[in-house]
C-alpha cells in the first residue's frame, strides 16, 4: 500500500478541483475530527462538500507540503504531513500552517484510502467559518 503516494495526490488534487482523484483517496465511510472541536465529519461525500465550500468562499494561493513522515504498522498506515497554506477571503490573505494525520488502510484491491483526520493548527493560524466542515486553516 503507498500510502505517501496516496497523501501527495490528494494534496495535488484538491487545489485544481480534481474530485475524481480527491474521493478515490478517501474510503466511503473516513471519519474526520475537525480542528479546535469535538465535532466529527464522516463519509467521503462530506469530504468532497467540505473542499467545494472552500473554494466557494476562498481563492487559495499557495499550498506547500513541508513534508511528509509514514509511520507503517501493516495493515494501517499513520502519516504525518506537515503544510503551509496562503489563502485569500473576502480580500483578506492569510497564512496558516499546521499538522493533518492520515491514517490508511488499504482497500479491496490494495489501494491506500484515508479512513482517519484530523489538522492541528500551529500558533495564532486563523480558523475559516465553522460552515466549511473541513478545511479550518
């Protein structure tokens, strides 16, 4: 299972809208613990929703992935992927960096999915409308 792989063509694919390659990263029932809550996402299509409202509200700038560690136990993958994000909303740009922890299991025909995220936001990151269910940079 290349579950590094599966990391880096997600975040190569939400920000050009490939929702194709964006779903196929997700398992149909991924469960996401939302940043600064207790709340919880769940299910690949409320993933997809959530990146579309980002880009209903947000012009994104710059995406860059730090890096990315794979902490490989078999059967499920645990990455840490380290990011910077350059946003814009209602003209006003913002920077925020952070955390997000995958983890992954493979699927029927041996394919990395995430099945497990959550984002840990570093310092005074600013948060976006508690409307967008994922993407709270």
């Amino acid at each position: 299972m290349d579950a590094e792989g599966c990391i880096r063509r997600l975040n190569e694919a939400w920000p050009r809208g490939d929702w194709d390659v964006v779903g196929g990263c997700f398992h149909p029932d991924v469960v996401m613990l939302l940043p600064d809550s207790d709340d919880v996402m769940q299910g690949r299509d409320a993933m997809l929703d959530s990146y579309r409202e980002f880009f209903d509200i947000a012009t994104l700038n710059a995406l860059t992935i730090e890096e990315i560690i794979v902490y490989d136990y078999g059967a499920t993958v645990v990455c840490h992927m380290r990011f910077t994000i350059d946003y814009t909303i209602d003209d006003e740009r913002e920077d925020a960096s952070g955390i997000e922890v995958y983890t992954l299991a493979a699927d029927d025909d041996g394919q990395a999915q995430v099945v497990w995220r959550t984002q840990l936001l570093f310092g005074d990151s600013p948060v976006v409308p508690v409307e967008l269910s994922l993407i709270h940079i």
